[in-house]
C-alpha cells in the first residue's frame, strides 16, 4: 500500500504585523495565501517526478479547510528594526525517479540573499550526499554549485525567501517562506 505522493509543489511567502504574536503569524500566512488551509509541517524531501507550479496554479488546486502539506520556515521578532528571514531551498536530480530535497532556514540579522543562498546550499548539500558526489562543505556555495552543475546529476536548485524588518513600534512581526505540496489524487 502506497501513502499519497505529492504530485505539484509550489513556493509561497509572506509578512504579517500585529500586536499579538500568533495574530502576526496568521498574517504572514494569509499574505502567502495560504491561510485558510490546516497546514501539516513535513520533512525535507521532494518528491520524485513532482512539478513545480506557480502559486496561483497551486492555490486553484486547493479547497479551503483541506490539509495540506508543506516545508516551512517561519520566524519572528517584536524587536524594533531586527532584520528577520525565513527560507526554502531546494534541490532537485536530473533523474525524475529519484527523490530530492527541501531545507528551510530562517535566521536574525540576515539579508533575502544570503537566508537564500544558504538554504538553497543546504538543500543542494542533501541531495549531493545522497547522490554520491563528493564535495568540500569548506569551500563557499558558488564553488559547490559548479562541482554539482558538473556532475550532471543535479539538474535545479533555487530558493524562495521572505525577510522584514521588526516594526519601529514593536509590534510582532513574522516572515513565512513554504514549499506547498498537492497530491496526485485531488478533488479538481
């Protein structure tokens, strides 16, 4: 017996502000438009022969109420000025039969390049290791990123990011960054 395999994902992000912390989060999520669903954090893995969709196409694909699945990244601060980020990466092989990965990150003091950059590297380093290739976790990502490119055996790697600033009043802020995954067997 098979579980449900996951057969589109999209990536989504958002901010939310409010006096009240949870109130900030239920802002950041309706900002990614993902609000009206009951969301199920998983693990790290895409999976094979999955189709990255735009969100609009994603979000057509879902009911309001539905579970849903998704990799999240999430933080947030009532500190006045504090740079806040939250990331998705992800890595995926160039053989569709085969599974790749998702990684989040969210960090303090940290620019929408670099929270991307580095969670992109995680999820490519998974992937790598899976994969066999070898690689110096050493040497910086560009570096790693042309070994992985030359290898021929990762085909993509990207990253969806949301960073803020906490707001001057200190109200809480949240960022959100999600990668959505929607089924095969679907009501639409």
């Amino acid at each position: 017996m098979y579980g449900i395999v996951p057969k589109y994902c999209f990536f989504t992000k958002g901010v939310g502000k409010d006096k009240e912390k949870l109130k900030s989060f239920e802002a950041a999520l309706r900002d990614a438009g993902i609000a009206p669903y009951n969301i199920v954090r998983v693990s790290s893995i895409f999976p094979p022969a999955c189709k990255i969709i735009s969100r609009k196409k994603g979000l057509e694909k879902l009911a309001y109420g539905e579970i849903i699945h998704c990799v999240m990244a999430e933080i947030s601060t009532n500190e006045p000025y504090r740079l806040i980020s939250a990331s998705i990466g992800v890595a995926i092989p160039e053989d569709k039969s085969k599974y790749g990965y998702l990684s989040e990150y969210h960090d303090y003091g940290v620019s929408d390049s670099k929270a991307g950059e580095y969670a992109e590297d995680l999820a490519a380093q998974m992937l790598a290791t899976t994969l066999g290739i070898p690689f110096d976790p050493d040497k910086d990502y560009d570096y790693r990123k042309e070994i992985y490119k030359l290898c021929g055996k990762i085909v993509k790697t990207d990253n969806v990011t949301q960073s803020a600033v906490g707001d001057k009043n200190g109200l809480w802020t949240t960022v959100v960054a999600a990668a959505v995954l929607v089924p095969r067997v679907h009501n639409n």
